[in-house]
C-alpha cells in the first residue's frame, strides 16, 4: 500500500515499526524481542509523496501530547482532509488511552476500555515474537486441566505495595457507582486473585512461578534472561490454560504468547477491547472471566474444558495457533489493517492538491 510518512519530529519517540527508516532514533529494545524483526511495516507499505498516497502515517509513537505534537498532528490532518485520505497515528502506552487527538485521525492503541473507546480507536496487538513457531505441541486431554502463569506478581517494595493499594482504593470506590472504573485497578492485583482462586480449587492443577519485578527489562529482571525465558515458555508448554490478564495497561503479551503455542488464554475482562474483534470469535480460544467473578475463575475454565471431547480439544489449539498466524502476529496485523482501513480517495474530476 503506498502511503506517506512526514519527517519525524526530534521530540517524540518514534513506533518500532518505523526504526528501520531512522536507525539514530531507534531505543534500545526491551528482552525477549531478538527474534522480532522491525521490517515488519515497511513490508506492507511504499513510501511515496502524498498526492501519491492512499494515507498518511505519522511515524511517532505519541505517548504525550504537547503544543508541538498537536501542531504536527494538526498539519497532517488538514493534508489528509485536502487529499481526501485517512491520517493515521500510534499511541502504545500502557495509560495513553486518556489522550484526546484530532478526530480526523485514526489512533492504533495497545490500551483502551470498552466504555471509553473512540470511534477513531484501533486495537493492535502487542509486538510479540511467534514463540509457537518452535514451541507448538498439541496436549492430550486431562480429566483435570493445568493452569500455569509465569511472571510478575507480587510486589517488590513496601513503597510500590502501599502506592498500588492506594490506587486499588480509589478505584473500587468509583466503581460502585461505575462497575466498570474497577478494570483500572493495577493488573497485578488482578493476577494474584486469579492464581488464588485456582490455588484454592479443585477444578484445576495449577503450576505458577512468580516473580517480584518485570522480567522484559534487564533493570528490572530477578533471574538472567536466559532462565526466566525457559521458565516462561516450559510453563506455557505444559499447561493447557493461561492466567493473562492486564498489565498495567489493558492488553496482556501473554495472552498473545499463549495462542502462539496453542493454549487457551484466560482473562479477566477489564472492560478490554481486543485485535479485530469482527473477524475474530474469540470465544473458542479464550476464556473471559467477568470482573465482579474473579474468584470462580476455576470454574469458568473448568466448564470450557469439560465442554470439549478430546478431538474438539486438539480442533481448539490448533484454532489458537490459526487464529496468532493469520491475524495477531505483527506482519499479519498490518496486512490485515492496511487491506482493510477505509481509503477515502478524492473523485477523479477532484484535483488533489498538496
């Protein structure tokens, strides 16, 4: 598809997909995303002029807004409107969901609440490396299935603990009167009464390892790279479910990582909003626990479990993994984004003028 992509400005960072086009710009990468190539945008586009273009694509990842960004954004906005083309934008972070930017652009978010969304919000998946590429085995059916997780949480100082809890407070008090305000309670606490209940039950076998930091940065990581990666992906490899709910923003890698190896992700639905949700039933790869039903999160796996005969059971992962290639892997996301994003093209007596 061509498009056209503006200099970039010096004081925002850039989106990943574009560090192939300024390599200077690039920051250094986060741990587990060597095997992820940063191709993967320009693979799908030509970069061309913009009385060429069928969009414009802004070449930031904007996770703040300030007078400069907004003059930017402005600029190309007007320049799509006169061209007659969609602007599209990334806003990837954990809390951006709160941003308001120009209506005439699209936004391609990680994180966003069902109840907020925009109409111009589009959901991406994480960029998450296909570990069901070297990893994907199919599991017998058990009489009783296992539920793994692996990774954070807890808390690491009493400092963080106290600050999260104040946080939780203030949100389980807007949600008595908003249900929903209760899905911006930090993920951690939403992980912990996940594993509780499962711990707790007879309905599954449980096979958790948690950490007290974030193990996709090296400042953070308790364990070497090389140990908490092997751990992550042999506690996915003999699970047949997997605890991933938010972070702390409202998407999870993990649940990604799980569909790439053909398990059964199991999330608790904070008001989240997932990747091409109208193509995708969901339903038969997932299990989606309700918020105010955290703690029956064995039994809603349990009768997704026991629903199946042993061939409906295999049918279902290999279903995951289908269902990571065809759309949630990064390549096959923006195939699929660019083939279907509403092209506005000007009528042919129309002269389009820059």
């Amino acid at each position: 598809m061509p498009i056209y992509s503006p200099e970039p400005l010096e004081s925002h960072e850039l989106f990943e997909g574009f560090y192939v086009q300024y390599p200077e710009q690039s920051h250094a990468r986060t741990l587990f995303k060597e095997n992820l190539s940063l191709d993967f945008l320009v693979k799908q586009v030509q970069f061309v002029s913009p009385e060429l273009a069928r969009a414009i694509v802004l070449p930031h990842n904007f996770l703040r807004l300030d007078d400069v960004a907004r003059e930017y954004i402005k600029r190309y906005a007007d320049l799509g409107e006169r061209l007659a083309i969609p602007v599209i934008l990334f806003s990837l972070g954990d809390h951006s969901d709160s941003l308001q930017f120009d209506p005439r652009v699209k936004v391609v978010r990680l994180s966003v609440y069902r109840s907020h969304i925009q109409s111009n919000d589009v959901v991406m998946p994480t960029l998450t490396e296909d570990l069901g590429a070297q990893h994907f085995a199919l599991r017998v059916k058990q009489e009783v299935p296992i539920v793994s997780f692996c990774g954070r949480a807890a808390f690491n100082s009493i400092r963080e603990r106290v600050a999260s809890w104040l946080r939780r407070l203030k949100y389980e008090s807007l949600g008595i009167l908003k249900p929903n305000e209760r899905a911006r309670i930090r993920g951690i606490f939403w992980r912990q009464w996940m594993m509780r209940a499962c711990s707790n039950s007879t309905l599954v076998k449980t096979l958790f390892i948690v950490r007290n930091t974030f193990s996709g940065a090296l400042r953070t990581i308790e364990v070497s790279p090389q140990i908490a990666r092997e751990d992550f992906i042999q506690s996915i490899k003999e699970s047949d479910f997997v605890l991933a709910p938010k972070g702390d923003g409202n998407h999870s890698n993990r649940f990604l990582e799980a569909l790439s190896m053909g398990r059964i992700p199991v999330v608790v639905d904070t008001d989240m909003v997932l990747p091409f949700e109208q193509h995708i039933d969901y339903t038969k790869i997932m299990v989606r626990v309700p918020m105010d039903k955290v703690d029956e999160t064995p039994r809603y796996i349990s009768e997704f479990y026991k629903a199946l005969g042993e061939e409906e059971w295999r049918e279902r992962q290999e279903l995951a993994r289908q269902v990571f290639v065809e759309y949630l892997t990064v390549d096959a996301f923006f195939s699929h984004f660019f083939d279907t994003v509403e092209i506005c093209v000007a009528s042919p007596g129309q002269p389009r003028k820059v």
